[in-house]
C-alpha cells in the first residue's frame, strides 16, 4: 500500500468502527494531519471524557493513553505504541511517592498528568501545564503542597503563585534541555520575536528571562494561542518541535524559529501511519487499568477537570 492507499484506508476503518483518534502535538506531521482531535494533555483528557465514539485511538505515550482509559472505561482505549515512554512519568514511582508522603504527612500532592496511574492513585490533584496555576491557587493558603514530578514545571509554579512548595526531583528530558543561554541567545538574534517557552524548560530557573518583556511562559495551547492572537510576525518557540507544524498551519503567514535544533521527542514520534492502520485494523495495543487504581486515580483528575 502506498501511503494516500494508508490514509484512505486509516479514514475508513474509523468510520466503519466508529473509531476516534486523539493525536497530541508533538506527534509526526502525517499523525495530526489524520487526528479527529489534536491537543495538549488537558485537551486530549478533555476529548476522551466527552467522545461518544466506541474506540479511542491514542497516538501519544503511554500515561496519556493511559490517562483516557481512566477517564473513560467504557471505550476501548488502544495504542499504537504501547512501549512509548516518557522520561518525566518515570521519574516518580508509587513507592517513592509513598515515602514522599509519610515525611509530609500533612502535605497535599499535585501531580502533573505526566505520571502513571499508580502514581495518580496516590495522588490529591492533577494537574496540566495549562492549568497548573489555577490548581494550586484553589488549595487553601496554609496547606503544604508537595509538586511532582517535574521540579522545572513547580518551580516557575512558585515564582508565580509565590507559594512554597516541595518539589519532586524529575524532569523531561526533552524541554530539560532548553537553556537561558540559548533564550538569550535568540532574544539577541531575533529583537523583534516574542519568546515563547514551556514551564517544564530548564531556563525557568533563571530570575532574568522570567521578568523578561518578550519571553512567555505557556502550555503549549498556551503557545499556540498566543502566536495567533498577537499581532507579530516571527516568534521564536522553545518546546518539542513537533508543535512547529501545528503553529504553521494556524498562522502560515507568521515565521516560527525552533530555540535550537533537535528539542524533540524520540517518544512522541512512534506512532507511525502504518501502526496507527495496524491498531485500526486488529484493535490490539489495549490499554487497561486495574478497576481500583483506575477508581482511585480518577478522582485527583476529576477534581482538575472540575476546576
Ligand atoms: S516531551 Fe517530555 S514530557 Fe512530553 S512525552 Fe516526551 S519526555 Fe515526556
């Protein structure tokens, strides 16, 4: 089959088996092309709990997919890569959470949605980077929290909330390496670009591009709205690059620089179109979570979702 042979066919079978498929933005071009929904973490939940479609196909990593079949029993949530991982979910176990836990009893714990299920389970609020201020701003002033697992993502949450917070210690590897150097670098090259830049990137730490009048820190829908609403002509954007084409698309007329080359996601780039016609055709790559986790982790998502 040659690949407009592999799209037709991709776009039949969800038709014939009434079939939806939910493609974050750091997925391959041909994937989101393909999505009857693409988005952020907090997006993609969103469209999982709402479809009234039988199947969900999931093209993302792992806690993602597995974040759907949480949130909506009731469907078969598959896979194309079930083997995808994600750096920043493997940094936190259920185990090192308990422990986090018992030396904090009082604490309250917001995890990020990057985690496993059997870290939600254990977990008080979820949260995305699109709505992780709001979720810290609800709890009550004088309640310790304790933020994981992506120390870059609950530092800047600190900066601006200006509560303290204990911060687990992982990160993701991709927006991990996205430096003040190399912001300051493209601010120098680029005088008239907005910054636009993802909370969980290394140069939150850094007090100068914080105050910075031409650097923003967003989720990534957070960018993406950002680059249509503003009347500018070039941005320069520091996420995974997979968001590029997205970006381009909106707004075809406006130039988006990368912040470097190769911030990209080995993870987020496994589904392919042949796996995603394979999963389509044999419905294999089932995602399952054991009913009581599945119970348990639920409820730290619906009260995100219910912010
Ligand atoms: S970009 Fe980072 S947080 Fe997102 S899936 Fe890849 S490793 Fe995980």
């Amino acid at each position: 089959m040659d690949r407009q042979e592999i799209i037709a066919r991709i776009q039949a079978l969800k038709k014939e088996k009434r079939a939806i498929v939910l493609a974050h933005y750091y997925t391959l071009p041909e994937i989101q092309d393909l999505a009857d929904y693409l988005g952020d973490s907090l997006g993609l939940s969103k469209q999982a709990a709402a479809t009234d479609a039988d199947i969900i196909v999931f093209c993302g990593v792992h806690f993602m997919a597995e974040t759907a079949a949480i949130i909506a029993p009731d469907k078969k949530v598959l896979s194309p890569a079930p083997e995808a991982g994600c750096s920043l979910a493997d940094s936190a176990t259920a185990e090192g959470l308990r422990q986090w836990k018992e030396a904090h009893p009082n604490g309250l714990v917001v995890s990020y949605v990057n985690t496993t299920a059997a870290v939600k389970a254990q977990t008080d609020y979820c949260c995305t980077s699109s709505n992780a201020l709001n979720v810290v701003r609800s709890l009550p002033e004088d309640c310790e929290i304790l933020f994981g697992p992506d120390r870059n993502l609950g530092a800047w949450i600190c900066q601006k909330t200006g509560r303290k917070m204990e911060l687990w210690d992982g990160c993701c590897c991709v927006h991990d390496q996205i430096t003040s150097e190399m912001v300051n670098s493209m601010l120098d090259r680029y005088p008239d670009a907005d910054v636009l830049i993802h909370p969980e990137s290394k140069c939150v730490n850094d007090p100068a591009i914080l105050a910075h009048p031409r650097v923003f820190f967003y989720s990534t829908a957070g960018i993406m709205d950002h680059s249509v609403r503003v009347n500018k002509n070039r941005f320069v954007i520091a996420t995974e690059e997979g968001a590029l084409y997205e970006l381009g698309k909106r707004s075809p007329q406006k130039e988006f620089i990368p912040v470097a080359q190769g911030v990209l996601c080995e993870e987020m780039k496994k589904v392919t179109l042949e796996r995603l016609l394979e999963t389509l055709e044999t419905e294999c790559g089932q995602v399952r979570v054991p009913e009581e986790i599945r119970q348990r982790a639920l409820l730290p998502i619906e009260r995100m979702m219910n912010l």
